[in-house]
C-alpha cells in the first residue's frame, strides 16, 4: 500500500478511526530533512500490511499541526486506538520507525 495523503478533512477517518495502527508524518514540501525521510515510510508502506502510512503537510493543515503540537518536522507519530502511542522528531533511520511499530 503506498502512503496516503491526508488532511483535516478526512484526518479522522484514516487515522483516528482507522482500525490499524497508524504512521502519521507530519512534514512540509520545504522541509529538507522531510524529503529524505519519505523513501523510508514509502518502503513501510510498502512492506507491512499491519500498519498503515500517512503523510500530512502542515502547511496544508494547520489546525493538525496546532491539535498535535507539531513545532519541529519531520514528526511521525504513531497512533493506536485513535490516540498517540509514540513519536519520533527529526530524520531518523527506517529501523527506529519500524521499532515505533
């Protein structure tokens, strides 16, 4: 599955309601460090079927990016049930995404 692109209008159907755990990267076009981190969740997305991968821009979106007090990107967070299980800031490798898992 490839990762999919979600803003403040279909936020809560993807993500909170989502029924799987979900990778939500909050990013902007801009943002160099957010470019290289995208193969790594292009490649989760990719690989797992247990989780699914959200990219979210927060110029695009503002209001997500002030609901979940992203100040510094990239920011993925990794939501089960609906709420916030964990969150990693900044560039890290594909592993310590998939350790989120």
């Amino acid at each position: 599955m490839a990762v999919i692109t979600v803003n403040e209008n279909n936020f809560e159907k993807e993500v909170i309601n989502a029924g799987v755990p979900v990778l939500a990267d909050f990013y902007a076009d801009w943002c160099g460090p957010c470019r290289m981190l995208r193969p790594s969740l292009d490649a989760i997305a990719e690989e797992r079927s247990d989780v699914k991968v959200v990219a979210v821009n927060i110029d695009e979106n503002p209001d997500l990016a002030d609901e979940f007090d992203i100040v510094s990107i990239p920011c993925v967070i990794l939501f089960k049930g609906g709420a916030e299980a964990d969150r990693s800031v900044g560039l890290v490798p594909k592993d310590v995404l998939e350790e989120m898992i």
